[in-house]
C-alpha cells in the first residue's frame, strides 16, 4: 500500500485509547468502581458504549465482505444483529438491571440459589468470552498485514496488549468513555469515506452495480491469488489457480467466476428464487440466531449493570438499538460499490478487506483516497479494540470473582493478564478459523444457552436450577457440537450440512424444551424465595420497601 | 395497538383491586407486597403477566413483519423484481426499512412499560381508604 497515512492513523487511535483509559484511571477507585462504574453513566455515554462494544470486526469489515461476496441474502446478518437488541430490551432489560446482578453468574445465583449452576453459567461465560475473542485478535493481526506489510503476529499482539493494559489499569469506568468514544469513531470511519465514495460513483456516470455481463474490471488489475480455486474463464476454459498464482486483466475484461462465489447478477441481487426448504431453513435459523443470540453474549450483558435503575436500562438499550441500526444502514453501500471498484476482491477471496481498500481503490492514490483509507483503518483497529475490550473485561469479571475467588482491584488485574493470555496465545498459534465462522458459532451457543435461561429464569416461576443446568447442556452443547463439526468435521452436503452449519432453529427450541420439562419434573425444588425474586425483577424501584 | 394496550391495562387494574378489597380491606397494598402476602403476590403476578404479554404481542409485530419476508421471497418471487427509484425491492426491505422499524416497535414498547409500571405504582400508592 505504501500509505504513511494508514500506520499514524492505527498509531493515533491506540494513543488516544489509552489516553482515555488513563484519564478514566484518575477516577477509578474502588472495586465498585472497577467493575460496574459506580453504576452512574448516565444512558447517553451507556448507549454509546455499548454500541462501540458491539460493533466488532465482523461488523465492520465482516457483514461488508458478505454482501459483497453473496449478495442480498446476507443482509440478514445486520437486520439480524440489529434485531437482537429488541429482543434485549423487550425480555431481558429492565429486569435484568434490576436483579442487581454483577455477571451472568450471579444471576444465576440470585434467582436459583445454586452454586452449581453458578459454575455452570462461570464456564460458559469464559467459553463464548474466549471464543469471541480469538478472531478479533486474528482480525487485528490480518489488517495489520494487509494494509502495512507488517508480519501477521504484530497486529495481534498489539492489540492484546494495549486491551489487557487498558482493562487492568482503568476497569470499566475508563472503558465505558473508551467504548462511547470508539462508536463514534467507527460511525464516521465509515460514514465520511461513503459519501465520498457515493459522489464518485456520481461523478463517474453511476456505472451499474450489477451489469448483465457480470462484474468488470475498470482499470488494468494483477491480481495475486491466495488460496486454491477454480476459475471459469469468459471463454468456457476452467483454470485450476494456487497461492502465489499472479494473473493480469485489461481494463473492460469480465472477472472470472469463482466457484461459491455469487458472480450472476441474479444471484446476488435477488434473495433465493430457487424455493428450496433448505435455504429457507438456513435463513430462518441464521436469524433465530442472530435475534435471540445478543441477549447471551457475556459483553452485552456486563454493559446492563452500569444503569442506574429498571427504566434507564430500557431508556439506553433503545438508543442503542437506534445507534447501531444507524451504523448498519453503511456497510450495504461498500458492498454495492465493491462490485463496481474492487472485483478483484471476489477473485482472490479476501472480501472481508472490501472496506479496507475501497476508498483507495474508487478514489485513486491522492491526498483524498489516502486520508479517507487512514479513517477505514482507524476505525477497523477502534472496532478490534473496543469488542476486546469488553469482552475481556466480563471474562476477567467472572474470572476475578469465581474462579479466583477474590473481589480486590489486584484480584481482577491478575484476571484480566489471565483472560487476556490465553486467547492470545490461540491467536498466535491457529489461523485456519474464518471470523464470520466463529462468530456464527458464539451467537447459536449463547442463543441456545443464555438466552433460555433469562427468558425462563425472568417470566417464568417455575423454573429450577436442575432444569437451567440441564437445558443449557442440553442446547449450549448441541450448538457448540454441531458447529466444531462444521469447522472440523468431514464435508456435508444437503440436510445434514444445514442442520449442522447453521444449528439455531433446532438448538434454540430444544433448550426450552429440555428446561421446561426437566423444571416441570423436579418441581419440587423450585426456590421458595420465587415470589420476593419476582417482585424485585418487575416492580419500579421506587415501590422498593 | 394503543387501544390493546389500554384494554389490558384496565383489566388488570380490575382484577387486582378486586382482590385487595376482598381479601384485605385494612391492610395498605405497599405492606402486603413487601410481606408476600397472598395479596401483595397476586399483585406483582397481575404485572409480570401485563409486561410479559405486551412484550410478546410487541414480539409477535417484528415474527410477522420480518420473519414473513424470506416467505414472501420464496412463496413470489416477482416480488423481488420490482424496483423502488432504481433499488430492487429487498434490498430496501432488508437494507433500510428494518432498521427504524426496529426502532419504532422498541420506542412503543418503551412507553407501553412505563406505562404498565405507571398503573401499578398508582394501584401501589393509593391513600389509604
């Protein structure tokens, strides 16, 4: 690339992240403050930050690649993150907050008084936590290499660092300002580069996004492949290519199709026609996933502690649902105009860099394009920060407090170099794992684990700890089986394949299923303290006695 | 849904003043909710079961209004063909509109919720009769 822009602008964000993270230290006191920042941000800096947190790699770069790559099917995946928050706001919220639980964990305890459940929740809390975490490092590590030339373990170990650095020294109050400032970072890394990108589609007589041909080069292009695939040639020819492969285009010449790539201009802009039950399937577990999976991923659930009362967590969690709805409506318009300025892109697979190197590939080298190319980046690297930083901060949470056993400040600093380390270290050492892949895994686990256990454990008496602990083994693991099979696993075609790739729309109901009976059959041990539990989840604070 | 709303609300008004006048006619509600009695239980049931059903029906609006789509593409597909000032129509659907749609069921809810806890902070603090 050779764009100085790009390094000072990775460079400043990291700077300015730990700047804040220090200015935040100064107020950071008590172990109260560490954890749950004295619960007094008010709605406007939470909503903020719990947007930043949210918006990670795969949302930044990851739901961009995807459409470019398949087209209007995958604009499930925003829609779908989005919609999360609304089934957050209306089942979870305000109770939640009002449980006055730290984690998921204590949750737990709170309203079915069992340690072993306790423990139960603590390891899925770390798992999904770790999880999440690997390839946001990857992601760093990846950007890093593509836009700088530097070696792939730099990236990641950068971000590592500066995240467990920040995490320990400031706790959540220093990354609650951290968080909201990253959200408006990553607003207007993508916003400004859009418009720009808008007007010179206009400028350059609004070229067709998906021209009957299928998409063409603009400008003479060499591409260098990097994974093994098979080529069909405009002429009917099939090229084998392998890494390292360098293949030259004229201006005007179509882009080859690529095998699982949607190069037909029907396929990508019209959802499948083909009225096949898999794909329908597919769609409507992927979204089973999505909208039911946000409400378990340990991050979010930290952020809801930090409102002040019942009300204020529903307040903020629709201004979230507002802000990141927002941010969701950018990633389409790099998608469409990735068919027009960056084709090559579905040639050599690497899609997820689509917002990476549009702004330098539609707007040329000057001034402009490199300025606008340094924003991208600096809001990719916002994105791996922020994600990390909140993640890692539940996992040392719990770590802190039910692994460790101690609530002191030393205690959850010793956590985070613990929560931190261990995700590194698989960072470092596995790069097989595609993001979108793991991410997908962690949304079906806490769907399938998480959320049947708020939903039941918020409405419904009748549940026991028994039935939670079975059914989130039952569901949890069913997930979490069926996509390692996906990833590790031996090829699958037809219904075994979807079944198993996108395992939500069987996971999810067999969770509520198994905790429903296994509760209804142990009946007996339902909390004798249920009722005083009801009434502290539902009733306004002010009726408290 | 305003109107359902209301509905509702009033019911459960009814009903649980019904069961304050029956059972306890000199016991203040505030005192029978933090004791647990059968009263003050009846009462917070009356609640969880206002807020559970309006986020339900709530729910049920987005189930039909984007879970129907992926139907609609596959059951018409000459759906996906008309264009809207040069977009074809999903990508408007999926792209654009879900988003303040989203918005705009949780804004109701939000205020649908204040309001249920309105009612039964009011039944809660009534000067004694």
């Amino acid at each position: 690339m050779g764009n100085g822009y790009v390094a000072s602008a990775i460079v400043a964000v990291t700077l300015i992240t730990v700047g804040i993270g220090f200015y935040g230290l100064r107020l950071a006191r008590t172990t109260s403050d560490f954890l749950v920042a004295s619960r007094a941000v008010s709605p406007t800096w939470n909503a903020a930050a719990i947007g930043g947190e949210y918006l990670s790699a795969a949302s930044f770069l990851g739901v961009a690649g995807l459409i470019l790559k398949h087209g209007v099917d995958v604009l499930w995946y925003p829609v779908g993150f989005a919609a999360g928050y609304l089934a957050l706001l209306l089942f979870v919220a305000a109770p939640l907050r009002r449980s006055g639980a730290f984690t998921l964990p204590d949750f737990c305890e709170l309203r079915l008084g069992s340690r072993r459940l306790r423990t139960l929740a603590t390891a899925f809390v770390i798992f999904i936590g770790w999880l999440y975490l690997v390839p946001q490092l990857q992601g760093a590590g990846l950007t890093m290499a593509t836009l700088t030339g530097s070696p792939y373990p730099l990236g990641a170990l950068l971000v590592a660092a500066v995240v467990t650095a920040n995490v320990a020294l400031g706790g959540m109050r220093a990354i609650t300002f951290v968080q909201a400032f990253q959200y408006w970072l990553k607003l207007t890394a993508l916003a400004i580069p859009a418009i720009f990108l808008v007007l010179q589609w206009q400028a350059d007589a609004r070229p067709a996004v998906t021209p009957p041909e299928g998409p063409t080069f603009r400008t003479a292009t060499t591409v260098v492949v990097e994974h093994p695939a098979t080529l069909a040639l405009p002429d009917g020819q099939l090229r084998q290519v392998r890494p390292g492969d360098e293949l030259t285009f004229a201006a005007g010449q179509p882009v080859p199709d690529v095998a699982g790539v949607a190069t037909d201009p029907a396929d990508w802009l019209l959802p499948g026609t083909e009225a096949d039950d898999q794909g329908l399937f597919t769609t409507y577990s992927l979204i089973l996933a999505t909208f039911l999976g946000t409400m378990g991923l340990p991050h979010v659930l930290a952020r809801f502690y930090t409102n002040p009362d019942g009300a204020a967590a529903r307040r903020t969690t629709l201004v979230v649902l507002a802000l990141v709805g927002a941010f969701y409506l950018l990633p389409t318009v790099y998608g469409a105009l990735g068919r027009i300025y960056t084709p090559h892109l579905l040639l050599t697979g690497e899609t997820d860099a689509v917002v990476l190197l549009l702004p330098g590939a539609a707007l040329g080298t000057g001034t402009t394009g490199r300025l606008l190319a340094a924003l991208v980046a600096a809001g990719a690297f916002a994105a791996f920060l922020s994600t990390s930083s909140g993640l890692l901060t539940s996992v040392a949470g719990v770590i802190s407090t039910d692994v460790l056993g101690r609530g002191s400040v030393r205690g959850f600093r010793l956590a985070t170099v613990l929560a931190g380390s261990v995700p590194t270290v698989f960072a470092l050492n596995v790069s097989g794992l595609e993001v979108s892949q793991v991410v997908g895994l962690a949304f079906a686990v806490a769907a399938s684990s998480f959320c049947p256990l708020l939903v039941l454990g918020i409405w419904w008496r009748g549940l026991t700890a028994r039935g939670a602990a079975v059914g989130v083994l039952v569901g949890g693991g069913a997930a979490a089986g069926a996509v390692l099979v996906t990833v590790l696993g031996p090829p699958l075609a037809g219904w075994p394949a979807a079944l198993l790739a996108q395992p939500a729309a069987w996971t999810v109901p067999l969770a509520f299923t198994v905790m429903v009976a296994v509760s209804t059959a142990t009946r007996r041990s339902v909390p004798t303290d249920v009722g005083a539990t009801m009434l502290r989840l539902h009733t306004p604070e002010a009726l408290r006695p | 849904m305003v109107a359902a709303d209301d509905r509702v609300s009033a019911r459960t008004r009814i009903v649980l003043a019904d069961v304050v006048r029956r059972e306890s006619d000199s016991e203040h509600p505030r005192t029978e909710l933090a004791e647990q009695t059968r009263v003050g239980a009846a009462l917070v049931r009356g609640l969880v079961r206002a807020q559970l059903s309006l986020a339900l029906r709530l729910w049920l609006v987005v189930a039909v209004g984007l879970g129907g789509l992926p139907w609609l593409f596959a059951i018409a597909p000459s759906v996906s063909r008309v264009t809207v000032l040069g977009v074809h129509l999903p990508w408007v659907l999926l792209g654009v509109l879900p988003f303040p749609f989203l918005v705009l069921v949780g804004w109701a809810y939000v205020r649908l919720a204040e309001r249920n806890e309105q009612d039964f902070t009011d039944l809660i603090q009534r000067p004694e009769r």
